[in-house]
C-alpha cells in the first residue's frame, strides 16, 4: 500500500472531510455527513483505493 495522494489533493480531502464531518454535528445535522469520514482518512494516510484501481496518482514523482 503505498501513498498515491500527493499535497493539494490530500489537503483538500481533509478540508472536504472535515466539512463533511461537521454537517453531523451543526447546520442541518444530517447523518450524510459521516461520508466525510472516507476523503478525511484517505487524505491522512495518503492512500485512495480507488485511485489504486483506476491507476491514478497524484504524488511527486521523486
């Protein structure tokens, strides 16, 4: 399992993430929101299976 989400992608998963996750807990408090868990972990452990199965990766190239 190695890393396939590079800086931007995996700062805007967080973001995304987050907001997503906040949705459970302020505005209309729907439970849609724990959809966010799913771009918050991937952008944390770098990771997106289904990047690994379509082929994509946006990491740097060292």
């Amino acid at each position: 399992m190695s890393a396939n989400v590079g800086g931007l992608d995996r700062i805007l998963r967080i973001v995304v993430g987050l907001v997503l996750l906040s949705l459970v807990f302020v505005g209309p408090q729907t439970p849609w929101g724990w959809l966010g868990l799913v771009p918050l972990l991937t952008g944390f452990i770098s990771f997106c299976p289904a990047y690994s199965l379509i082929g994509v990766n946006t990491c740097s190239k060292s």
